[in-house]
C-alpha cells in the first residue's frame, strides 16, 4: 500500500517534465517537454485555434469539407432537386468541372423562357451538353426562333420536346429550313403560319435534321412512293414527322397498306398517322377485323377505315371498331405471335448454308456427269 502511494505521488509531481501537444495552424501537432509549476501551469496561454478544416472531438482529429467540396455537394443538391438523374449526368459529363453559378443562370434562364419546375431537370437529363454550352448561345438561338415567328408559348414547348435547339446550331440552321419550306415543291404553296406550325409540331425538324436531309425524305415520298404535290402538303401538315422517319419504316407500312389492305395512295395521304403508328399494330388490327368477317381479302379501305385503325387505343379498337372484348383481341394477338414464331422456325430450319448448298449441287452434279 504504501509503495503505491509513494508511485502515485511519483507520477502527479508538478515538477517533473510533462510531454505537451499543440496544433499550429498547418494542422501539424508539435510535441514539447516541459517541466511547469502548477501556477505557471494556470497561467499558460490556451493552445491556438487549429485550422478551420480541422474539428477535435474527446481527443480525435477530423477534416472539415473543403470549400471545393462544399461547393460539389450543393451543385448536386440544385441540380438534384430540379429533377436531374445524377446517375445518367455523371456518367455522360465531369460534374466536378462544372460551375455552380453557370448552372444555377442556366436553371434561370430556363425558367425566364417558360420551362419551369422539374421540366428543367428532364432537359438536363436529356442533353447534359447544355450544362457545358456557353451562355450567350442559349439566349442568340431563343431570339433566332422568336426571329422566325415562333412565339414565346411556343418556344418553351419547342426547348422541352427537343432541347438540342439549344445545344446544336440554330442560328445558323433554322432561317434556312424556313426557306426551304417557302420554296418546297408542294400545293398550294405553305404559308408562313403553317411553316411554323410544322417547325413547332415536330421540333426535332429545328434541332437535328439539315435541309439536304429534309430534302432527300421530301423526294422519297414524291419521287418514289408517287405522292403528288397535294398529297405531300397534306402529309407534312398533318404529320411532319413523316420527315424524319426512315426511308425503310415508312417504304414497309406503305406497301403493306397499297398492298394488303387496298388503301389507296391519296388515303394514306389523308391519313399520315399511318406512319407513326407501329407495322405490327397495323398487322393484327387488320388481321383480327378479317378473323372476325368484319372485312374480307377484297375490302377496299378508305382514309376512314385506315384512320380507326391506327389512332384509337387498344381497348377503343377493341370495343368500338371491332365490336368484341379486349380479352379475345388479347387472346388473338397471342395465337398470332405463337403462329409466327413458328413460321419463323420452319423459316430458319428450311434455310440451308451457302457450304451445305455447295455440297448438295456438286452431289447432285457429279450424279448428272456421272
């Protein structure tokens, strides 16, 4: 017992050297020997105030955030909060190099010309190159557009529906593209109002289509599916998508329609939804108005016909032009997916490779020479 006294009074002697520890500002710790009365002890000065990135804790160091990273966090947490999909922005741009002023005046400006709330967010989505385009550029191609004639109402839909208006070079592009529908082969003429009807119906016409594309889809549909020059403002007006479709999708919902369905071609011009609208839709509504006798082989149809056939919805089609149930048209569609699946195997099997082919006729060859 007395030994440990003797030890205790040994270790809480004021006199002898203590190790000490203090913080400079460079978050270094410097360790001192000191050896202090207990009044020099009271009247020591307190340790300096470590650096503003460094935190103490019940004896434990940690790092503040930088000012940088600060800055991180509240970019993500605006753009996040505007409804932007940080997983798909992060991994088509380097959020860190972006500016959180140039973002929050590019969220502004959105606003100013009518695109608001998270709307904004679903354009960044879309085109995160907006994010990295200069400022100037957004607010000369808006006014190219209000330049044009399309009004303000407009131009918010326009920028919402394809925010490539503000990313590719409109300026530059879109006074062009309303010369080429002044000058287009078509009657009667367009006029300026209708112009921008097409310009603001279909606005992937401003952002990403060029006139030397629009001009060659216009000579498809009048030079080799033969429309006449009523038929192809009729088209346009109605559907100016048709513009921007392929050459491929529109040849194959054509020729089924001429060809299966006897439409003729003035019809389908009157009834340009025809080529939005899916080929295997068209497929199983006219296929499932045969099943029904509704129509035979022969049945010429008209615009009219055409058009309840591909603009009313599965359940309008069902009950209202059919006259039956959704759950048999259901039922019919999965009879004829199972039929040509199966047309499609026997296809496959039938098929022989061009060594098999080979080796058949040289059989067969030497069977004739022989």
């Amino acid at each position: 017992m007395a030994a440990f006294i003797a030890r205790a009074c040994h270790l809480f002697n004021s006199t002898r050297p203590r190790l000490w520890l203090s913080k400079n500002q460079n978050c270094f710790i410097r360790v001192t020997v000191a050896s202090f009365s207990t009044e020099k002890l009271k009247s020591m000065p307190e340790p300096e105030e470590t650096s503003k990135n460094v935190e103490t804790t019940k004896g434990h160091f940690s790092l503040k955030p930088s000012k940088a990273e600060e800055s991180q966090d509240k970019l993500k947490d605006l753009l996040r909060k505007v409804g932007v999909e940080m997983k798909n922005l992060e991994k088509k741009i380097d959020v860190k190099k972006l500016s959180f002023q140039k973002v929050k005046n590019l969220l502004k400006f959105l606003e100013e010309i009518g695109v608001e709330g998270e709307r904004r967010g679903k354009i960044i989505t879309r085109r995160p190159s907006i994010l990295t385009a200069k400022e100037y550029l957004f607010k000369l191609r808006v006014q190219t557009m209000r330049n044009v004639g399309i009004n303000p109402e407009s131009v918010a839909y326009v920028v919402r529906e394809s925010p490539g208006v503000l990313t590719g070079k409109t300026e530059e592009s879109l006074p062009e593209k309303v010369k080429f529908f002044e000058k287009l082969a078509v009657k009667p003429k367009f006029t300026k109002d209708e112009i921008l009807h097409v310009l603001t119906k279909c606005p992937d016409i401003i952002a990403t289509y060029t006139v030397e594309l629009l001009d060659v889809k216009f000579q498809f549909l009048a030079n080799e599916l033969k429309f006449n020059k009523h038929h192809l403002k009729n088209l346009i007006l109605k559907q100016p998508s048709v513009l921007t479709f392929s050459k491929e999708a529109i040849l194959e919902k054509y020729k089924y329609c001429y060809e299966r369905m006897n439409v003729s071609p003035s019809c389908i011009a009157r009834c340009p939804r025809v080529f939005q609208c899916s080929l295997q839709r068209i497929k199983e509504r006219h296929e499932f108005l045969k099943h029904l006798g509704h129509i035979i082989e022969e049945t010429r149809m008209d615009d009219y016909g055409l058009g309840l056939i591909v603009t009313t919805s599965e359940k309008q089609f069902a009950e209202r032009v059919a006259k039956t149930t959704m759950a048999e048209f259901d039922r019919f569609k999965r009879d004829m997916d199972s039929r040509n699946d199966s047309v499609e195997g026997d296809d496959k099997s039938n098929q022989k490779l061009p060594e098999e082919e080979e080796n058949i006729n040289r059989k067969s060859n030497a069977g004739i020479y022989s």
